[in-house]
C-alpha cells in the first residue's frame, strides 16, 4: 500500500437536497416544509419582512424584535422562560438589514404547548416599559464596548462608504438615539409591520401532518395579513477612485482594515462563479491573502474576503487587523494580490484544492433538515426563493476553469471603485487616489 502518495481528488457529480415544500398559511403567507433527519425535535423559523430597513427610527426594528422573548400579555419574562425550560424548548429572535426571524425549536411531545407560547411571542408581547429600559441600557453598553473596537470602527466607516450614511444598509446608530426611542416607536413597528406583514413559517425536521396542522392553527391567527409589492432600495453610487477613509483611535496598538465594494447581487447569472473566486482570494484558510500576509509576511493573525449579500445589494469585503506599524504594508499587499488575480490565470492545481474546499462545504450546508433550513432561508431572504442557486453554484464549483476566473476578476476585483476604510492610530487627512 502507497501510503505516501495521496488520492486524487474526486468531486461529487451531484449533491442531493432535501425537499422543500411550499404550502399556503390561510391569508397569513407561507409554509416551507423540510421533512428529514432521525430525532425528535423539530424547528419552527418565523420569517417577517421586519429588518431595520423598514424602522422610522433608528434601533426600532431590531429593540422591538428583541422586546418579543421578553414577555406576552399572559406571561412575565420570567414565566416565559420557566415554561420553556420546562419543556426543553427554546425561543430565539434575529434582526438583519432585511429580515426578522423567531425561530422555535421543540419536541414533538410538547410542540402544541411550545407553539401557543410562539403566537404569544409573535402576536401577543407585552413591550412593557421596564423590560425596554433594560434592554436599552444593555444595548447602550454593547455599542459603546464594540465602539472602541477598531474592528467596529473600520466597518462602520466601510459601509457608510459605500452606500451613504443615511441609506439603510450604512446607517449606523449613534449615542443619542438609545435615548431616543420610546415605547410607543416600539409598539408602532410591531402593530405596522409584525403583525401586518406576510411571514414565512419553515418548519425542518421530522414534520408530518400533525406539525403541519399545529402550526397553521397557532399562526394563521389575526386579521389576514396584506402582501405589498417589494419597493428595492437605491443602489450605491459608483465611484471610479480609490477612496480612503480613516477612523482615527489614537490609542488603539492594532489598525483594522476594511478594502472592498459594491458588487453584483446574489441573483445575477456570474455571483455562483464569483464564490468560486472570491474563495480563491480570501475564503478559507488556505487562501492567497492568508499565504501572504498571514504565513508569508507575519503581518496578522487571520485576513479573509467575504461576499455580504442584502436582499437589493451585495458588498465584496476583505478584513483583517494588523499592527500599526504594518498598516500601509498590508494595504499594498493586498492591492498586489488584486492585481496578481487579475493578471494571472490560476495554477489548475490551486483551483482543484478550492473546488474540493467548497465542495466539502456545500455538502456540510445541506447535511440534515436544520442546515438545510438555513440554505432555504438565505435563499428566501436574497434570491426571493430561487432554491436553483444551489444548484448553479454546485454547477460553477464543477465546470469553473481558469479563464473564466480571470474574466470575472478582472471584471469585478478590480480597484474601480474601491473602499479602503482604515481604523485605529492617530488623525489624517482622509484621501482620494
């Protein structure tokens, strides 16, 4: 047995999904059914078009989603979580740019009970004062903790960059407006948005007709929600230059990097080939932007490149922390690894190792109904449910050649455009190149 020479690699001709089914929720909207797996448990995702794009003030959206967990109008906060203790349930909210999620995760023993305590959540909250001051105040030292992060910094001054610092996508909360928001701002969003927007109920795991009844019954309550046509956001404006932008911290003994910029949305015909690149780039560990400054130069711990996708947008991102001492280095280091993508064709031996990365991740993404849930909820949230894209990025991971990577490159990694948002070190001049 060769024990020295590895095997090849071999890339799956296909990978099999679980699949969704898509079933009416009265005149409330949806469900998305994904029956799989082995144990009895079972997870219930509200989606609502609830994200903080649709607040009126600043904090509201995402304040009001939190407020949800922390007590209904038959429940205290401390009975709610008793209940669910009890029962080995679980209630959780997100808040995105775009989205609110409450997601349920229960037994099937206790599902009818878990349920009524999701409506209650959902429909019911309490929003009481006292529960909203408290919130505010951790949130007020959240932000002002993450505010001395350079990290923070940097990322603030990149997305304002690009979108604007009043767009939804850039604006960025500021001290004054924790004291700004009221009850009555929180009790709005829920009454003109929560309660009046059509939801999503994806329900993954071992789902039959009683999980199906169950959920229709608990949420299909409530005057019939209204099904608006979707209003997409203005599109950032396009730069030629180079910009910089500093965010000073003279205290600060590292530098944050933020270098990037608007790009194509996730349901543009080149985005599946465009992971394939941008893995190559910065997506995993083995990437060129982590073999140099990383490995080669020693100028940081960890850089990574990332595609942000929104719902009416996507921002192509590289991040990394350096010493202040290393700042313009890293900077011209990663200019020079744009321009290598750019010019040179991949080596076919490095674009095998990265197919075989993605296929591996592609795999773990659809393995078992929970993971798969999640797939099917960032394609319901940025590709209006085009569950294909799966399909076309597993397509891209196979068939991607080298040319058609330096093709894309050069169309969309070039330095048109580009951010360079640096935070941390004394005050400069903010430049244009």
């Amino acid at each position: 047995m060769d024990r020295k020479t590895p095997p090849p690699i071999s890339l799956p001709q296909r990978i099999d999904m679980l699949p969704v089914e898509r079933l009416p929720l009265g005149q409330h909207g949806q469900m998305l059914v994904i029956n799989g797996g082995t144990q009895d448990v079972i997870r219930v995702d509200v989606v609502i078009e609830a994200g903080t794009r649709y607040q009126q003030t600043t904090l509201q959206a995402r304040c009001t989603n939190a407020l949800l967990t922390e007590g209904t109008q038959t429940a205290s906060s401390q009975q709610l979580a008793e209940q669910l203790d009890f029962m080995g349930s679980a209630i959780d909210t997100a808040t995105s740019a775009d989205f609110g999620i409450v997601s349920l995760l229960s037994t099937h023993q206790h599902l009818d009970r878990s349920l009524q305590l999701l409506a209650d959540v959902l429909l019911r909250p309490a929003l009481n004062q006292s529960d909203l001051d408290v919130l505010l105040r951790k949130e007020r030292q959240a932000f002002m903790v993450s505010s001395e992060r350079v990290a923070t910094l940097a990322r603030r001054g990149f997305m304002a960059a690009i979108f604007g610092p009043e767009h939804p996508y850039g604006r960025t909360a500021q001290p004054a407006d924790f004291d700004a928001l009221t009850r009555h701002h929180v009790e709005q969003f829920h009454q003109s948005v929560i309660l009046r927007k059509p939801i999503t109920a994806l329900l993954s795991g071992l789902v039959g007709h009683r999980e199906i009844d169950l959920v229709t019954q608990h949420l299909a309550q409530g005057s019939p929600r209204v099904d608006k046509p979707h209003i997409p956001l203005p599109q950032p404006t396009p730069h030629g230059a180079i910009r910089r932008i500093h965010q000073p911290k003279p205290d600060a003994l590292q530098s944050a990097l933020r270098i990037g910029k608007a790009t194509i949305p996730r349901t543009h015909p080149d985005f599946p080939m465009l992971l394939v690149l941008n893995t190559v780039l910065g997506g995993y560990f083995g990437s060129r932007l982590m073999a140099n400054l990383r490995e080669d130069k020693g100028y940081t711990y960890g850089i990574s490149s990332a595609l942000i996708p929104y719902r009416d947008a996507c921002v192509w991102s590289i991040g990394t922390e350096v010493g202040l001492e290393h700042t313009e280095a890293a900077i011209a280091e990663v200019l020079h690894e744009l321009e290598r993508i750019t010019q040179e064709p991949l080596p076919d031996h490095e674009l095998e190792l990265v197919k075989s990365y993605l296929m591996g991740e592609l795999l773990r993404q659809l393995d078992g109904p929970f993971a798969t849930a999640d797939t099917v909820n960032s394609a319901l949230q940025l590709n209006e449910l085009d569950l294909g894209f799966v399909g076309r990025v597993i397509d891209s991971v196979r068939t991607a050649t080298p040319q058609q990577l330096l093709a894309l490159a050069q169309h969309h990694f070039g330095t048109e455009g580009l951010v360079i948002s640096v935070a941390g070190g004394p005050s400069q001049r903010n430049e244009r190149k």
